[in-house]
C-alpha cells in the first residue's frame, strides 16, 4: 500500500494547529429521514470551505527549502487549488495553479485573492493538467497532484482518523470519488482503526471513472456536472489500487438527487454544500434501506458552490417539493373577477409571488381570461387544498404536467431542526 496509518498519524501531526479539527455531528433529521444514524463530518469548515486543504499543506510542509524556492503549480477544479494558494501564500511558496476554464467564478476569484498566479485551461481537470505538467517542466516548478501523491492522500486520511475518535462506534463511511484521494487516504485510516467498517464511495452518474477503471471498462464521462469537484476522467494509479483493495462498492448518484441533498444541507444543517459535498447525502437517500440501523459516517467535504447555482437549486428545490407551483385559471373579463381570485388565494394562505393573465393564447371564450399564478405554499398537501378551494369556488385549476410533484421525498423539518 502506497500510504499508510503511520503516514496519515504523521501527517495529523504536521498539521496539528494549521488546519481546523472540524466537527462530527449527528443529524437527528437526517437520521430520522433515513432510518440511520447520520453524523456529518463538515469539512466545508476549513478556512477555504474544503478537505483539501490537509493534503496540501501536508505536501507543501513537505517540500525542501529548494523545492519551496522553485514555487509549486497545481492542477484543480476549484478546491485544492485554494488550498494550494492559501497555504502556499502562509509559508512564502510562489503558487502557480492551473484551472479548468469553467470552473465556477467563485473559486476562480478566491484562489487569485490567496496571491496565486491563475491559469486557466482546459475543459477538464484532465485537461487543466496536461498543461499544468507542461508549464511545471518549462519552469521547473514543482508539481502538487491533487489526488495520486502520496503525501496528498495521508493528508486526507486525517479526516477518518478524526471522525474514529469522535465516534468510534460509526460502522459505515460514505465518501465522495474524484481522483480518489479523498476516499483514499480515510479508506486506509479507517479499515487499520477498524477493519470490520465498510468504505463506500459515490461518483456521479456523468462522471463515474473510478468505477468503470475498476470494472476494466474504457471510461466514458458526460460533459458537465454540479458536483464539479468530482468531475475527474482520469482516476489516480495510486488512489485506483488502494480503492480497489479497500473500498466495497462505489455507488452513483444524479443531478437531481445532488440537488436534493445540497437543499436538505441547507435547510435541515443550515450548512451550504458544493454538489462534491451533498454527493455523500445524496447517496444515503437514493437507497436508504442499504444504510438502515447502521451508524454512517458522511463526509461534507466543500461548501464552495458558486452563488447563481446556489440560487438555482434552492428554486427547483422549492418547485419540485411543491412549495412554489404554478397555477393557471380562467377567469370571467370583468372588473373585480382578479381580486376575487386573489382574495381567495389569500384566505388559503397561498402567497401569491407572480401574476399574470392575458387573453390571447387560450382557447377560452372571448368574455374570458386566463390567469396563471405563481404561489409559495407549504408544500403537497397545502398545494392540494389551495386546488379544491378553487374547485370549489367554481374555477378549473390547471397545474403544468410536469411541473406536479405528488411524491414528496423532497420534504424536510419545516422548521430545520438538527
């Protein structure tokens, strides 16, 4: 094995006081929701919002005073080039990082504020790299891999060995799959702490290379995803052979399913999650009867999602549990016949957000006109009483076919407690 627990101990104690000791938490709502007991271990704490900050400074404390002279350059779609900048910035290292060009502007803008010299290149991570390898030779800079080195690995492997003293009892870890480093350095702690713990690792349905380069098949990945942090064609040689040893299944989820989780995060946790770090939680409520009765360790390893997708998310979250909607009436074209209608939404309680009626595209009589209204409700079951309230009243409500959302997996604790 290329890393092991004496590597990842070695590397809690160079990073002893330089990184935060984020907290293992239970969830009593996810727990609830689940049939499992949840603890989250919310490495969206770090100061740049990311697990990846141990295996890089573990790396960067690492490096010779020649080395550190040279400057480093790192490949990264987000995460581990702040790191890279940030702590490189903390020791006196020149950073050099190369992003992918649709990395989230978020992350672009805060690695240029830790003083590193961005590049951006390439469609992917693969891509980013194969000119940041180019860019090291040409410097003679030297090169941080985000996942297949093994310092990098040791360094995420301080997660497990924090989340084992937290909770010794946990018997199952769900760990997001990019590169694998991640998976890679907590399945080693992990299984030589407590070798009857289960590692299981989730990919996304666009971007499942881990699992096609163990299966032995030609790896295909789709062209873009939300979790962009695991968005890696090209899984490690080094993190490919300890997952192969270690990890006992690798699960995929989808973009909806990142959606779900990343808004449960938020509205339960109060914890704003990338889609990299919703991917664990995802996983859990996609199959919720592997995990029953058992006591799951997930970790939230980055919370830089960028602030439209953000936005976007909370609103089709909203949508698909029914708490906005869309509703289309038709109504007589007579003076006071819009304020009888919005009179009566009002005494079911539904906010009206938008409103909007005309009288061309409808197919209703000439002394009619149809209204489509945009509501905030409590979710399905408000939804169905607002519909039979105007059924009743004599009005024939028409809800968008796909816009109707009976199954109400999405629902949370309205009142978001832990």
């Amino acid at each position: 094995m290329s890393v092991t627990l004496d590597d990842i101990q070695k590397a809690a104690a160079r990073l002893e006081g330089s990184v935060e000791h984020t907290p293992c938490l239970r969830s009593a709502t996810l727990s609830r929701l689940t049939g499992c007991d949840v603890y989250i271990k919310f490495e969206n704490h770090q100061f740049t919002a990311s697990f990846k900050e141990r295996g890089a400074l573990n790396h960067l404390l690492a490096l010779t005073p020649e080395e550190r002279a040279r400057g480093v350059i790192a490949m990264s779609a987000g995460n581990h080039a702040q790191a890279v900048a940030y702590h490189a910035a903390r020791l006196g290292i020149h950073a050099t990082i190369v992003m992918p060009r649709h990395t989230p502007n978020l992350k672009v803008r805060n690695t240029r504020d830790f003083g590193a010299e961005v590049h951006l290149e390439g469609n992917g991570v693969d891509e980013a790299g194969a000119y940041a390898q180019r860019l090291a030779e040409e410097r003679h800079l030297v090169f941080v891999h985000p996942y297949d080195d093994p310092r990098v690995i040791a360094g995420q492997g301080t997660i497990a060995l924090e989340m084992l003293e937290a909770e010794p009892d946990l018997d199952c870890l769900v760990i997001p799959i990019g590169g694998g480093g991640l998976i890679g350095g907590n399945a080693v702690a992990a299984k030589a702490l407590k070798s009857d713990i289960e590692v299981i690792g989730v990919q996304t349905q666009r971007f499942p290379a881990m699992q096609q380069a163990l299966a032995g098949e030609e790896v295909h990945c789709g062209l873009a995803t939300l979790a962009e942090g695991i968005a890696v064609k090209q899984p490690g040689k080094l993190t490919l052979e300890i997952v192969r040893e270690l990890v006992s299944d690798i699960v995929l989820v989808d973009e909806p399913e990142i959606e779900r989780a990343i808004l449960m995060l938020l509205e339960i946790e109060k914890s704003v999650a990338e889609g990299a770090g919703a991917a664990g939680l995802a996983a859990l409520l996609s199959d919720p009867e592997r995990y029953r009765g058992r006591k799951v360790g997930l970790v939230l390893c980055g919370g830089n999602i960028d602030m439209l997708a953000l936005s976007s998310v909370i609103q089709r979250g909203l949508v698909r549990s029914n708490r906005i909607v869309r509703v289309r009436v038709g109504i007589p074209d007579v003076p006071g016949s819009l304020a009888e209608l919005t009179q009566l939404l009002a005494e079911q309680r539904a906010n009206v957000i938008q409103i909007a009626h005309q009288r061309t595209f409808t197919d209703l009589s000439l002394r009619a006109t149809e209204v489509e209204a945009t509501l905030e409700t409590l979710g399905s079951d408000h939804t169905r009483e607002v519909i039979a309230a105007l059924r009743a009243e004599g009005y024939d409500p028409v809800l968008p076919a796909n816009e109707v959302h009976p199954d109400e997996r999405w629902a949370t604790d309205p009142e978001g407690h832990h």
